[in-house]
C-alpha cells in the first residue's frame, strides 16, 4: 500500500518558519520525483516546489522563491519542505505529490496557518 503522509503542519505568526515532512512507503522513493503543492481556501491548488528524483535539480513557485527550501533524503524515504518568512499568503492545507513515469500519488495535507 502507498502512503504519504505529511506533518509538521501548525499555526505560526508572520514572519515565522516550519518545516513540512512527507514519509513515503510502498513505492521506490528514490525513483520519484516529489513536489509540494498548497491550496487556500477558495482558491485553486498550487504547484509550490518540485525536487528531482536524485534530488540534483529543484524547482519553485515565484511566490516562495528564496523563502521555501526542498529536500529529500532517500535513505530516509522523506521529503521536506523548509518555510521561512511565513506570511497569512502561506496559509494553505499543504500536499506531498509524488510522481513517476508511471505513477503519481498524493498525500492526505497538512494545514499551515500563519496568522498573528
């Protein structure tokens, strides 16, 4: 059975920082490549960030840009998502995505809440 499951999610205040993690089993982890995907409410979901298979190239969404870092480590089957300088435009449930040439999965969300 696939499962990803996020955590890490919670309420911080503008300015702040959390660090999202996406545990994933029941496939070859080091085959996929994983993103990051946000949705507010009302609002469609995002494309945040994407972390290539071997973990050699990233990409990011303009809106978090310099503040949101992607990682992965393979040996632990988990991908991270680094949030720094939160705003209330952060506020989202987040999702883990991951992806092969065969394949996608996603995971179940995390809510992030950034408000004073």
């Amino acid at each position: 059975q696939v499962q990803l499951v996020e955590s890490g999610g919670g309420l911080v205040q503008p300015g702040g920082s959390l660090r999202l993690s996406c545990a994933v089993s029941g496939v070859t982890f080091s085959t996929y490549d994983m993103s990051w995907y946000r949705q507010a409410p009302g609002k469609d979901r995002e494309l945040v960030a994407t972390i290539t298979s071997t973990g050699r190239s990233t990409n990011y969404a303009d809106s978090v840009k310099g503040r949101f870092t992607i990682s992965r480590d393979n040996a632990k089957n988990t991908v991270y998502l680094q949030m720094n300088s939160l705003s209330p435009d952060d506020t989202a449930v987040y999702y883990c995505y991951g992806s092969s040439f065969t394949r996608n999965y996603w995971g179940q969300g995390t809510q992030v809440t950034v408000s004073s």
